[in-house]
C-alpha cells in the first residue's frame, strides 16, 4: 500500500518532511515566507491586510526583550522562531487544537525542535526560557485581541490575563503588506544570529 505524501516542497527547493523534519531541510527564508502569509485570528482582524503570523512573531520577540533585559540574542532568536511551525502547518487556533488532540502537539514539537537545531538552539528549550516566551505570547495575544481582533478589554484580561502597562506601553499593531513583514522576520532573524556568533 502506497504511503501518503508527508512532504512539502518549499520556495527554496528544500523538501521538508513533517513527520521526520531534518534541520538541513529548514530555511529561515521558507519560514519567513510562510509565516508572513498565516493570518492569525482566522484571518478576523481589522484592517485591510491580514495580521500574520510573522508579524506576531516579531512583536512577541520585542515584548520578551522588554520583559528581560539584558536576555541573550540566543533566547531573543528562540522567541522570534516560537512559532516557526506554522510555515507548514499553519496557525490553528486553540479550540481547532484541542479538537484535534495530542498529534498536533507531537508534530509542532518535532518541527520546532528541527528549527531550533537548525539555528543553533537547543531542540527543547529550558523551561524558564520557554515560560518566558510564553508570557510574552499572551502579552501579544492580548494586545492582538484588543487592538485589532474585536474583543472589548475586559474580555481580554480575562482571556489572556491582564498584561503589565509597562510591559505593552507604546506598542501599536499595524497591519502591513506580507513582503514587508517577511522581509522584516528576515533581517531581524539574521541580526540575531549575528550577535549569537560574536
């Protein structure tokens, strides 16, 4: 019996599989590309481009840089690529993961821990690092909600939990066209493994 294609090509040529992801099949212009054409929300935001996955990633890497300082580029770059994933599998919201169970989870795992290999980080991070990175997520995802998803501030403290005023002082979302997002996640991507290599 013929098994089913677990592969997909990507714009570079690489051929990555998702059930056995190999970092040398992993490049950050692969992800990049398509991370800034996922729209988070199922695409229900204001505006008139979509709000992308790369354009979170970048504004959940500021905000953990702000929350820690003096953090490493090296854990700066594990926030930007925190969801590095979904160039393949897309960004599923989480009552479409929790319908889906436990092998959503063990495919996100093994892809991100490819990615992380690929980039010089460990394939599981350290759990304080990855709490980090986490709370960050949610100081996003609240402020996502509130600015450009619909949701009344009350809803979102509740939601995501009320995020510290420092912690999201002046950050304004701004929707903006994917090139520029991708071409951003790029050079943010590559600044970071500059200062991990000095």
């Amino acid at each position: 019996m013929k098994q089913p294609r677990a592969w997909q090509r990507m714009l570079s040529g690489r051929r990555l599989d998702l059930l056995d992801p190999t970092p040398m099949d992993i490049e950050v212009a692969d992800i990049a590309h398509g991370l800034a054409f996922v729209a988070r929300w199922n695409g229900q935001t204001h505006g008139d481009w979509p709000y992308s996955v790369a354009e979170h990633s970048l504004l959940v890497e500021q905000i953990f840089a702000r929350c820690n300082p003096g953090i490493g580029a090296r854990w700066q770059l594990a926030a930007l690529l925190h969801d590095a994933p979904e160039y393949v599998i897309g960004d599923m919201i989480s009552p479409v993961k929790s319908a889906i169970g436990p092998g959503y989870s063990v495919l996100d795992e093994r892809l991100t821990a490819a990615v992380h290999l690929r980039f010089g980080l460990p394939a599981a991070l350290p759990g304080p690092i990855k709490k980090a990175i986490k709370a960050a997520d949610r100081i996003s995802a609240w402020l996502e909600a509130v600015q450009i998803a619909g949701f009344g501030q009350a809803e979102a403290d509740r939601l995501f939990g009320k995020p510290d005023a420092l912690a999201v002082r002046g950050l304004e979302i701004k929707l903006r066209p994917p090139a520029t997002v991708r071409a951003e996640f790029v050079s943010r991507h590559d600044q970071l493994i500059g200062a991990t290599a000095a």
